[in-house]
C-alpha cells in the first residue's frame, strides 16, 4: 500500500513550537518572520556577497578614518571563503575600563555610524554582535568585522523613519501616529489602545534623542520600562502587528547597540548627532 509522507519543512517546526509553548501571539503571521530568516542565514553564509559589503563600506568610510574595515584579498575569496585582512585590536568590551572621555567618544561615533548607515548610506550591518567592533587603542580607530548581515534600505524606508524619529522628537500623539502608520507600525483597523501603546513605545525608544543634555546610558532604565510596557501591552491587548521585516532588523541592530551603549556606561549628547538629520 503506498501512503502520502508529509514533509515538514523546519520554519514550519519552529512556528508550531512557538504557537504551542504561547512565546508569541496567535495572532501574529509567523511564516514570513521565518523566511526572511532563512533567507538571512543564506546570505550570511555567501562570503563573496559579504566581501563586496566590506569594500563597500570601505570607500563609504573613506572619510571617516575613526573607523577601520579589513581590506578584502579578492584573489582568495570564494562563495565558500572568505581572506580578508588581520586587524590586531581590542575587544570592544575592554573600553569599559577607559577613561570616561574616550567611552563618550567611541560611543559618540557608534551612534553617528548608525545614523549615517540608516539616513545617508541606506545601508546596514544588523548584527549587533560586540565582536563584530573592535578598538585599535594606538589610533584610536573602531575596527568594524563581519558584514554578513548587512541590508539595505530604499529611499522609501528610509524616509518614513527619518518622518518618524522627528516626529518622535517634536511632534505631538497624532503627528507619530501618522508616521508610525507610515513606517510600517500601524495600519487603520488597528485598535485604538494598541496604537496608543506603540506611540508610548516609539516615545520611549526616542527617549535618548529627545535629551537635551548628555543622555546618560549607565543610569537609564529605559530597557527595564520598555520591557514593562511590551508586557502590559501583551496582557491587555489581544492584538498584535509585526512591524516590517527591515523595521525589525533594525530594532535588532538598535537593540543590541543599546546593551554595548549601557556596558560602556557612555554618556552622550545624542540629540546632538541627529541635528544635520533636520536640514537634509
């Protein structure tokens, strides 16, 4: 007798795994989250794919001599291998036991990377890996390594989130709820509580733009309040969206710069290195 097999494919094992253990909402679209990741993982492991990411982002930094990126040796380099330069610095953690002057600093030009990779470049290294920075203390140069998980953005993108950071920054509920709709955040059937819960969230995840002084990353609990305001929007919420693919890559690559940020107990003038961001 010849029976049918069902096959399952291992993004569908994951989904099930994750609706029966209730880590997620039931609500939630699950299948595309998992794709998209497949499809990261690919990638990551595509080396001439990250190789030209390197020497693009060599000569995007060319005016930045702050920064450092291994040169590529191009002879060596397969889809399967990838040679690139030696760089002899320091784990980006051992920064923790500098001066105060140079964490300001090294964080001051992390987080002036990260606007300039989303707002100029439209192009970002979203693995918030810290052994993806290193710091060659003798230049004072951040060495930036592994660029597998680099993404670009469209013009599109990054207009709606640069209308969203001003938004968050000056403007009213209405002003952000409109270009929270517009990034991907909400749509027009969404529940009136639950856009009023991710107004709340993008306020505090602005919280250090908005500072008019020196934001300070050692003594914020911000990551603690976030944390409670996903949970009482979970409780009371029986709704959820997930935000657009490239929206949640970045908040990977936000998310863990924010964990290096608190580790180096920086304070920073974040306000400040958003500035060019209203003439453009």
């Amino acid at each position: 007798m010849k029976h049918n097999a069902i096959v399952i494919e291992p993004e569908d094992n994951v989904a099930t795994l994750l609706r029966i253990s209730r880590l997620v909402p039931e609500e939630l679209a699950l299948e595309p989250l998992l794709q998209e990741a497949k499809r990261q993982l690919h990638e990551e492991a595509d080396y001439l794919r990250e190789a030209a990411h390197l020497q693009r982002f060599a000569m995007l930094l060319e005016d930045a001599p702050e920064f450092l990126v291994p040169g590529v040796e191009e002879t060596l380099t397969r889809e399967n291998i990838l040679a690139m330069d030696l760089l002899a610095g320091e784990p980006i953690e051992s920064l923790t036991y500098a001066t105060q002057t140079t964490r300001d600093r090294v964080v001051g030009l992390l987080l002036g990377l990260l606007f300039r990779e989303l707002f100029d470049f439209r192009l970002i290294q979203t693995d918030p890996n810290f052994a993806n920075y290193r710091y060659q203390a003798d230049h004072g140069r951040i060495q930036l390594l592994d660029f597998g998980a680099t993404r670009e953005y469209s013009s599109q993108q990054r207009e709606a989130l640069r209308t969203l950071l001003h938004a968050c920054i000056d403007g009213d509920d209405l002003d952000i709820e409109h270009a929270a709709a517009r990034a991907g955040y909400l749509e027009a059937t969404d529940p009136r509580a639950y856009r009023s819960g991710i107004i709340a969230l993008l306020r505090d995840a602005t919280e250090p733009v908005r500072a008019e002084a020196n934001y300070n990353f050692a003594t914020s609990d911000l990551a603690e309040r976030m944390r409670e305001r996903l949970v009482d929007m979970r409780l009371h919420n029986n709704f959820w969206r997930m935000p657009p693919i490239g929206v949640l890559f970045l908040h990977r690559k936000l998310g863990g710069l924010y964990m290096l940020l608190t580790r180096l107990r920086a304070t920073v003038a974040v306000r400040d290195l958003t500035s060019r961001l209203a003439a453009d």
